[in-house]
C-alpha cells in the first residue's frame, strides 16, 4: 500500500478514525465491484467482505501515546478496533465518500435507486411468471 494520501479525522463511537484516499486501481476495483457485490440476493457477499477489508486498510485509529494510526490493515485489527457493525457501516460510508466525491452530492446513489426499481420491477415480472407455471396443474399447458 502507498503512503496515505489525504487523511482526515472523524470521531466516530468515541474514538478517533483517520480516513486516507486509495491509490486510483484500488479505488477502481473498489468503486466498481462494492456497491453491486452488496446487493441483497444479486450481489457476492464474499467478494463485499473482502472489499470491505480492503477499505479498511485505508481506515486508522488514533491510539494515545503513538504518533502514527494504527492502520487497521487486517481482520483482526478491525475486530479489535471497530466495536459495532453500525461503526463499521459508518465508516465504510465515510471512506465511499472520502474517496469518490460522487457519492456525496448523490448521483450515484440516484442511479442505485434506479438500477434496484428495475431490478425489482424484473424480478416481480419473472416471480409471477412463475407462480402462474407452478400453479397449472399437472397434465395441462399453462396459459401465455
């Protein structure tokens, strides 16, 4: 990992987090498999997990007596650092809008709503196709 670009503090849960940019391929692989890899019932929970680690890296804690953050650069350290799934989805944002500035006037956002209404709007189209199949009975051709 490069040296951390841009840090800036936030208070978050009592402590003190320092957020830092990722390089531009880190920021790519990140802005581009992140928010799909979350969606519920489409997206890979894995692949998001490892992504959210990946973040992380990026994330500090300021810890008394030391100079620098500890970067929280591995599972462990998160665990160890990070006390709630609220603080941890905080700071996930915070890093999304630290490092894209699209996210903080809220295009992208904009086009999520829009790609998950299509999204629901196919999905609803193909749930009742199939209920009508499954509900024919045997023997007999369902009706188009």
């Amino acid at each position: 990992m490069a040296e951390n670009l841009e840090p800036v503090d936030i208070e978050l849960a009592g402590k003190t987090y320092v957020l830092t940019k990722f390089g531009c391929i880190t920021g790519r692989e990140i802005i581009v498999q992140y928010p799909t890899s979350a969606l519920p019932k489409i997206g890979d929970y894995k692949t998001n997990e490892d992504l959210m680690l990946k973040i992380m890296k990026y994330v500090g804690v300021r810890i008394d007596g030391r100079d620098e953050p500890q970067m929280l650069i591995n599972a462990q350290l998160v665990e160890n650092h990070i006390a709630s799934t609220d603080t941890l989805m905080r700071l996930e944002w915070a890093m999304m809008t630290h490092n894209f500035d699209f996210f903080k006037n809220g295009v992208l956002s904009g086009l999520l709503e829009r790609v998950a209404s299509q999204a629901v709007g196919s999905m609803s189209k193909i749930l009742m196709d199939l209920s009508r199949v499954s509900s024919v009975k045997p023997g007999t051709a369902a009706q188009p």
